[in-house]
C-alpha cells in the first residue's frame, strides 16, 4: 500500500506542476529545453541558444534544425509532453502564442498539434514564415474550428497527451521534410481568445523609413490600432510615442494586412522599440508584444566624444555610419605617432562602439581620428574627425 500510495502521489504531484495551465509559458532563461524533444535518435535535437532571442543578446531561444533527409531529423518539428499537455478546456486555454524566427532560406509553414482520446488534430491554417524575416509573434487558435485531423477535438482538448509545433503546408501531424533552421521562444496560454487574432507583427528598417506590418486571423469588434514607438540612446530611453491610427475591419474572419510607415529622419537613436495598442469599439484595449529595431541606421556620419574621459585605463569610442563603408579608426600620441589601431576594415551602415584598453599607455593626451570611405574614389560620401581625449594614472 505504501508503494502505491507513494505512486498515486507521483502521478498527482507531476500532473499538478506540469499540465497546462492559463497564463503559463516557456521562455527558455533556464538553460534547458524544458521538455521539448524531437523523436527517436534525432541527429538535430532542440537546444537551447543562450543568445540572440527576440529580447536581444541575453535573451536565450529553443533551436529546432531539419536536414530534409529520410528519417529521424528531417522534418521540423518539435514536441512536449510534460507542462503543455492536460485538460485545455478545463484550464480555459484557447489559444497559443509564441515568438518564431525562420532562419532558413525556405518558406516554412507553422502549425501546433495535439494527441489525445480524440485522435490527432492540427491548425486548420498554417502561419507563413517567410525566409529571414527575423523574430515576430504569432498565435495558434485553439478554438475547435480551427483544429481539423481526428474524431473529437473536444476530447483531445480535454485530454491533450502531446504537443507539437511542426512545418506542414498541406496539414499534419506530422512534419514535412525541409532543411530548416527555426527559433521559438516566449511560448504562452491565452485563458481567453482575444479579441484581435495577430498573426504576425515586423518591423524592417529600409534608409530612413522603418516598415512596420502585421497581420490579422480574425477581428472582433476592433475599432483599429494606435502605433507607438519607444526610442533608446546611451542606456537611456524614452517614453512610448503616438505615431498614428491605422482603422480596423470591425468583425471579420478574414485575414487583413496592415501596413505602416515611420520616418526616421532626424531621429537619433541606437534603438528603436514599436507596439501595437489594440482598441475595440467599447474603448478597451490590448497591446501587442513589442518590435525592435536593434541597430538604426543613422542619417549622417559622426564621431561621439569618449567615455568616460579623463579616463583609466578603459573608454570607450562610439561613431555612426549611414551607409556601408570602409573605416579605420586610430589612436595617436600627442606626437603624432600611431600607437593603436581599433578598427580598419570595411562596416555596414550603423552605430559602432569600440572599446579601447590603454593600460600600456603613459599618462597623457591623445588623439583619436576616424576615417570612412575615399574621398580620392569621387563614388559615395567620405567623413574623417579627430578628437581628443585624456588618460590619467
């Protein structure tokens, strides 16, 4: 008795911590792949990448690789059987969203899918990766309608035993051969299907112009969206902006595509953050997960001022380059010899910091020049400007 009173406790504790419930998510800070896997002796299991997510370079992804071979690897596709698997309809989970990035060269079309009592379902229609498009959210109705596949959905929502997200562009529950390369992260349950159904939400920046885009599933009394925009410079940032309304279909179960321009020019800024505020027709409203564009391409060539400076024995040296270019940057004596060398090659258009270590230096002043592009070339623009800057032991 003791030994099954122990196993009945098993079963409940691990029932109670792993199945689904509302508001859960994965996003991947512990450093493991929390479940997920892959298939009998899969060459490519998931991974967990502690860099390089959709919040930048400490934020950590699940990796998911595809060799488009025959047999274990080839498909893309993952899957959970732990806290993502339970009673959905009890727990109130209608819908999934994520964050997706394709890093292949392929178009990849993504679909969730559940086993359970009613047999195996998967999304009606799929969400459309396109081939380098960078991270953007997307979300997986969980609504009986847009699941197809087996007898009763109802009963495999009730009793979900596996999880997957594959690539499928004719629906499966199974994935499609390709050689593939995909990121997910911020895996979420909606206890509620909302009232904007977004499929995707980009933001491109093209010169002067960031495009942003996104795209819609469904509407439900959706008055429209204000577009906001938060800017960042010098590890400080600014509060959210009104850029515009765009109006929205009302009710629809259609697709819609939105389409929104902002124009940089003049603006300043390392980075630039974009939401959507979602607002229905009663005045309540949602926001949207945000957008970055981690580095704005600058308007014009320019060389900061150290920091800090005075200095001992670090600064660093920040410049901007509106357009690609070869670039050396050096450091000269008060004499006018080279004494370091921290940049000398060609960079894409950007905003660059470079640190210098000057440990090895005697105190004093030196200079710092930066020079992009030829001016002897006559092609594209050129820049060059010295400053000064002082070491102090």
């Amino acid at each position: 008795m003791k030994f099954l009173l122990t196993g009945f406790l098993f079963s409940f504790l691990f029932t109670s911590i792993f199945a689904i419930e509302p508001n859960q998510w994965d996003n991947f800070q512990d450093g493991t792949t929390q479940g997920w896997g892959s298939g009998p002796v899969n060459p490519n299991p998931p991974i967990n990448v502690s860099t390089g997510g959709p919040g930048g370079s400490s934020d950590a992804y699940l990796r998911v690789i595809s060799n488009d071979t025959v047999g274990a690897g080839s498909m893309l596709i993952t899957f959970n059987v732990t806290q993502w698997t339970g009673n959905y309809v009890t727990a109130g989970v209608t819908a999934i969203s994520m964050y997706m990035n394709n890093f292949s060269n392929e178009t990849l079309f993504m679909r969730i899918a559940m086993q359970g009592p009613g047999g195996n379902f998967w999304s009606v229609n799929p969400v459309t990766l396109l081939p380098q498009s960078g991270w953007q959210i997307v979300q997986f109705s969980l609504q009986p309608a847009s699941l197809t596949g087996g007898v009763d959905v109802n009963a495999t929502l009730s009793g979900v035993s596996q999880f997957r997200i594959l690539h499928n562009a004719v629906g499966a529950y199974i994935g499609a051969t390709v050689d593939a390369e995909i990121g997910i992260d911020n895996i979420t349950a909606a206890e509620n299907p909302l009232p904007v159904e977004l499929v995707s939400f980009t933001a491109n920046q093209n010169g002067s112009t960031v495009g942003l885009s996104w795209v819609t599933a469904s509407e439900i009394n959706n008055l429209g969206f204000e577009i906001e925009r938060k800017l960042f410079q010098n590890g400080k940032e600014s509060d959210w902006r009104l850029l515009g309304f765009k109006e929205g279909y009302g009710t629809s179960s259609e697709q819609k595509t939105y389409f929104f321009n902002d124009d940089l020019s003049g603006v300043y800024a390392e980075k630039a953050a974009y939401r959507l505020k979602q607002i229905d027709f009663d005045g309540t409203f949602t926001y949207s997960d945000i957008v970055y564009i981690e580095n704005i391409i600058p308007m014009i060539f320019s060389l900061e001022q150290n920091f800090p400076n005075p200095f001992n024995p670090a600064t660093k040296i920040k410049f901007n380059l509106p357009q690609d270019n070869f670039v050396s940057l050096k450091v000269y004596d008060s004499l006018g010899k080279e004494v370091a060398v921290l940049v000398n090659e060609r960079k894409e258009a950007g905003n660059y910091q470079v640190d210098l270590d000057a440990s090895t230096f005697a105190s004093g002043i030196y200079y710092y020049k930066l020079n992009a592009g030829d001016p002897s070339a006559g092609t594209g623009q050129s820049f060059s400007e010295t400053k000064k800057m002082i070491l102090l032991k």
